[in-house]
C-alpha cells in the first residue's frame, strides 16, 4: 500500500520510467497537525484510497501526477524514489 509502492509496480509491469512531480501529489488537509510529513504520508501511506491509472489522453476528473517515459524506474523531481509503504504478506 502507498503511492510510492504502486508506483513501482506499474513501472516494473509497464518497463516504462514514471516521472512524478512532489508538487502535484494530492496532500490530504491537515496531515500536519498530526505531526507527519505531508509529502512523505502522501507516498508511504496507504489510506488516502486514491485510484493511480496512466493514459496516452488525459482522464476526465483525474489529476496529473506526472509523465510516463521510455525507460525504467520512479523518479520524483529527477530523483529515484524508492518504495515505501504497507507491504502485505501472502
């Protein structure tokens, strides 16, 4: 669970490098008071329920978190992201 987790996963699957903007990231109202990170929560947590889709067109309703680019990897702001988050066990 976390952006930063399912992002990784759609480049592994894709083979395609996904380039994300920290500063078009939804941050959920308030995270601050209580007492986290609001960009850190915003990509390590897994209860913001957001749907993370990627289109050649651009989807009604949908927020445009970054690009997706030929090559492998997350990248946010130019610089590798790595994973963070819930991970499930089988």
């Amino acid at each position: 669970d976390g952006l930063s987790s399912e992002l990784r996963h759609l480049s592994e699957e894709s083979r395609m490098r996904l380039e994300i903007a920290s500063d078009r990231i939804p941050i959920t109202a308030g995270i601050e008071a209580a007492g986290l990170d609001p960009l850190r929560a915003a990509l390590g947590s897994g209860e913001e329920f957001e749907l993370l889709a990627a289109s050649p067109t651009p989807l009604s309703g949908g927020i445009r978190i970054g690009e997706v680019r030929e090559g492998c990897g997350v990248y946010l702001d130019g610089i590798t992201l790595e994973p963070t988050g819930f991970t499930h066990a089988w």
